[in-house]
C-alpha cells in the first residue's frame, strides 16, 4: 500500500485479477465494500472500505468494530457481530 498516494500498490484480492492499474484496483474494492454493506444491512452491520490498508471494516449498529483482513474470516466475523448465523439465501 502506498501511503503517500493511498492506492494498492499490488493486487490483492483474487476478484481484481486483470485489473492492471492501481486505480481499478481501488475502484473494485469500493465496489465490493458497497455490494458487502447492502447484502449486511439485513443484519444491522454495515460495511466500509477507505481503501487504506487491507479488508473491510465491519461495523455494528452500536458501535463495534471489527477490521476483517482474511476474506476467510469474514463470514464469521458477521455471524459473531450479528448474533445469529448467516444466511446467503436471505
């Protein structure tokens, strides 16, 4: 990650295979973070990226935060902040 311009300086999730410029790179992780948000709205978190650093933030209704890196973990991550499991076909 640059720090100086705030652009990925690599690629880094597999959906930005073929994106050749930082810019679509971060135009893509914007994309994802706001598809996350709507798909998570159902279950009183939201999703943010700033596009400095890795992942996405997740966030509560109240206020808790949690910063997912691993796209692994994040499923995971959204059953323990909602409280209840996750369902995809919701």
């Amino acid at each position: 990650m640059c720090s100086a311009c705030g652009y990925p300086s690599r690629p880094g999730h597999w959906t930005e295979a073929g994106l050749d410029t930082a810019h679509d790179r971060l135009r893509a992780r914007f994309m994802r973070a706001e598809v996350l948000a709507r798909v998570l709205r159902h279950y009183g978190l939201t999703a943010h990226d700033d596009g400095v650093g890795e992942g996405f933030t997740l966030s509560t209704l109240t206020g808790a935060s949690v910063i997912v890196t691993d796209p692994a973990q994040l499923w995971p991550t959204v059953e323990r902040l909602a409280g209840r499991p996750y369902d995809p076909l919701l």
